[in-house]
C-alpha cells in the first residue's frame, strides 16, 4: 500500500501540472479563474520538464523524507500519458509511467520492479487521472468537492491554493484531501499536496518548470544497462 500511495502522488503531482498551467495570466483568485486555466490548458498540453522534490512526512515519529530530482512528461495524444522521474538524492532510483504500467528501476542493484496499477486499482487511477489530465472542470467537479483555499506565498511566488476532496469513498479513504497551489502569474501549479489518513502527507513541489517544449520518447523511457533483472512483486 506505501508503493501505491507513494506512484500515485507522482501521478498527481503531474495531474496538477497539467490541469492548471496557461502561458500567461493576470492575478485573480476566483475559483471559476482556476477553472478557466484548466479547460484552456487541457486541449493544448504537450509535455513538461521540470526539477522536482517530494516530501513525505510521517505524523507519529514527527519526521520528514525528501527525495530530489527532475520529472520528464510527454503526451503525444489525449489520455496517452508517459512519464520519467529520477531522483538523485538521498538514493538514485527512476520511476517510469505509461499507462496503468509503473517500472522503478533501481541502479545500485541493477533491480527493475515492474507493477500494473490496473489489476487492483484501475478506478483509483483514474481519479488521479481527473486531476488534471486533459480533463476539464466540469470533470474535475464530477470527481471532487472543490474549494477556494485562497492566496499563498510558494518559494516566494504569489499562488492561489484550492481544495480537493474526493467523491469516491475508496479513494477518500486512502487520500482524505488533496491541495494545489496555482501560480497567479502564469497558471502552473508550483505545488500540490495529499494527505493521507492519519495526518501523514506527501507534499511536491517544481522549480525551473519548461512546459510544452519538444520532447522526444526516448525522454520518459528508462535507458537500462546491461546486467539487470527484472522483478514482478504482484505476480
């Protein structure tokens, strides 16, 4: 259950990149404005590059894990998403997306795991999808309860943040709220947070983003050496 929770903020974080970014927009904290970004942008996103850091905080011990990295997002046609994480720090480890089909590739020990999100938790999927995937608003509301959070400061940009709570009891049991952070002067969310029961939550957060430029498929594959081995835990 920690791997599935720890894969789908990865897809989430991504959803809230892609449901929110425009090229340019003047500062308005309505949430119909939010909206607005997400319709616009969904018919026209191609892609992303971006750093990346996830944090994940543990609420009984008072402790935080950070991973640091970079994210590669390419979709070359709607609802045909591929992704590429690699985290440099503290452990090398890349995280391959496409499809319900996960692939983490482990370099000091040469271990690919591979896993199928669809087996078990297809619909679950595809809650994360309507975060932002080339869905629209009308989607999103279809989904989840959504609030205006209001404005908020992120590595000192001027953000709006808006709530998300789901309609679907399986996924509200795992994940009890979501929160997006939208900048207000270019519509891309620079932060997204989930929470988990407990008050455990992982938080993500992009830097130096470049959105809709050219990116080839060999970008979100993994680039394997000789020698490793592939394992499948849910076989």
């Amino acid at each position: 259950m920690r791997l599935l929770r720890s894969v789908f903020v990865l897809i989430g974080s991504v959803a809230a990149l892609l449901g929110s970014h425009l090229d340019a927009w003047a500062a308005d904290n309505s949430l119909q404005a939010v909206f607005s970004r997400m319709d616009q942008a969904s018919a026209r996103f191609k892609g992303l590059k971006a750093d990346m850091r996830k944090l994940a905080h543990t609420e009984v011990i008072n402790e935080d894990s950070v991973d640091i990295g970079s994210i590669v997002v390419r979709v070359p046609k709607p609802h045909d998403l591929r992704m590429l994480i690699d985290f440099q720090q503290p452990d090398q480890k890349q995280v391959m997306l496409a499809g319900t089909k996960v692939d983490i590739f482990y370099p000091k020990t040469l271990i690919v795991q591979e896993y199928d999100l669809g087996k078990h938790h297809r619909s679950q999927v595809e809650q994360f999808m309507l975060l932002g995937f080339g869905s629209n608003s009308k989607d999103l509301l279809d989904s989840y309860s959504v609030k205006l959070g209001g404005p908020e400061a992120v590595a000192g940009e001027s953000t709006t943040r808006i709530e998300l709570i789901p309609k679907s009891k399986e996924l509200l049991a795992q994940f009890p709220m979501f929160e997006l952070w939208i900048s207000d002067q270019t519509g891309i969310s620079v932060q997204q947070k989930m929470f988990q029961p407990g008050k455990d939550y992982l938080l993500a957060t992009y830097t130096k983003m470049q959105v809709n430029v050219n990116i080839p498929e060999s970008a979100v594959k993994l680039n394997l050496p000789k020698g490793v081995h592939w394992e499948f835990p849910q076989k």
